[in-house]
C-alpha cells in the first residue's frame, strides 16, 4: 500500500493546541485510513520547547520527509515571528508546497506560509490580533473559521485548528470520515460563556501585546518588523 504523508511542523515557542489539536484529529483519522501516514517534522530530532512547560520531539527531521502531502504550520507569539527569519524552516515549507496537495497553518502559522510565498494573491486568516499583518506577505485577510483558498488553508486563532483539521478530513476522505472522527474525539464545544460576541472583542487590550510581540520577534528583522507594523 502507497502511504500518504501528513507532516505536523514544530519549530521552538510554538503554540501547543495549534499543533495537538489537528495533530488529534489527523491521527484518529489515520488509525482507520492506513493510506495515512502522520509525522511530527523538525530541523532535528532534538525536543522543542513551546509556549507551556511541554516540550515536543519530532518523530521525523525535514530531510527524511522532503515530500509531505499534507503540510500543517502551527502558531505562536514571538518565537513565531522570529521563527520567521529560519531559513531552513521557510525552506522546507517552500520545498513541500512544490508537490503537497495541501499547505495549512493554524493561526499566526500563516505568516511563516507567507513568508515562504505561498500567500499572494489568496484569502488568508489568523488570529485575530493579527489578521491585518497577512497584508504584509500579500494576502487578503478574512474573518473566518478557516479560509480554503485551493491548495493552501489558512485557520483563526488556536482551537480553530480542530475545526481546520475536520475539514481536511473532510477534503482527504468525504463527509462520513470526518463525521467519524468528530464522535471518536467527541468534539461537541459547548464553552461555558458560549459562543464569542465578536463585537466586544477587546481590540486595545490587545494591541499593545501584538505591537510588543512584533517588535520582539522581528527585532532581527527590523525592515519585515516595520511592514508588518505599519499594517496595524
């Protein structure tokens, strides 16, 4: 049997639900599909930390899975942005997006797609916060759960990116599959303030975090810092 690879990027800082969370989904998917092969790709094969205690260890580096058919890119704050200036990370998201059916991101994993071209042109979403910095890599941002822009998918912020993977799973193997994998993770959100009134998001509490974590990502990459700023 030919396997498929789905390959879940981890690079240092990142964001723990914006991996775990699709990572869940894909894998309950690939116990019932063994076409489906699920790899956690890094530079090396050394542990990572993240924006919690947790640390991750990659199943597989870059160069042993050159050629993923599905590529998911998750968030962070500013180990994100600076991860945005890792060539060889770019480089493989590059690479892959030559030959993988599907590049996605969950939340500000959009902007490392971005920063390896692969955002012209398209509708792209992130994070809230953050959504008007997808201008800077050429974009149009869009308020949504998730953006399906052809090849490249794009989530919102952190839990969007279990509703993200549902629909892959929809996209990779039809409505049933993914209708399976939403009772077998038992994914039924029912948040105990209910559902977010968009109205009274808190918009100036937030910007001086999201100016703070562009100016201490990009503190390297000071003329990238200055265009996404001037996109706030």
């Amino acid at each position: 049997m030919t396997q498929k690879t789905f390959a879940f990027v981890v690079y240092p800082g990142l964001t723990v639900l914006d991996l775990v969370g699709p990572l869940q989904v894909i894998n309950s998917h690939a116990a019932a599909n063994p076409s489906i092969r699920v790899a956690v790709v890094g530079e090396t094969l050394d542990t990572v930390g993240t924006d919690t205690p947790l640390r991750i260890a990659p199943s597989h580096t870059f160069d042993q899975v050159p050629d993923p058919s599905w590529v998911l890119v998750p968030g962070g704050g500013a180990p994100t942005l600076r991860a945005l200036g890792d060539e060889t990370l770019i480089g493989y998201l590059r690479a892959a997006a030559t030959s993988a059916e599907l590049m996605t991101s969950v939340c500000s994993g959009s902007l490392l797609l971005g920063q390896a071209g692969l955002l012209e042109g398209r509708e792209a979403t992130t994070h809230w916060a953050f959504l008007d910095t997808l201008r800077a890599f050429g974009a149009e941002p869009v308020r949504q759960r998730w953006a399906d822009s052809g090849p490249v998918i794009t989530a919102a912020g952190v839990s969007a990116g279990i509703d993200l993977a549902l629909h892959l799973v929809e996209r990779m193997s039809g409505t049933d599959a993914a209708r399976l994998v939403q009772f077998a993770v038992e994914y039924d959100p029912q948040p105990p303030l209910g559902p977010l009134d968009w109205s009274l998001a808190p918009r100036e509490q937030m910007q001086p975090f999201v100016d703070r974590t562009i100016g201490e990502g990009l503190a390297d990459l000071p003329e990238l810092r200055e265009k996404l700023l001037a996109q706030r």
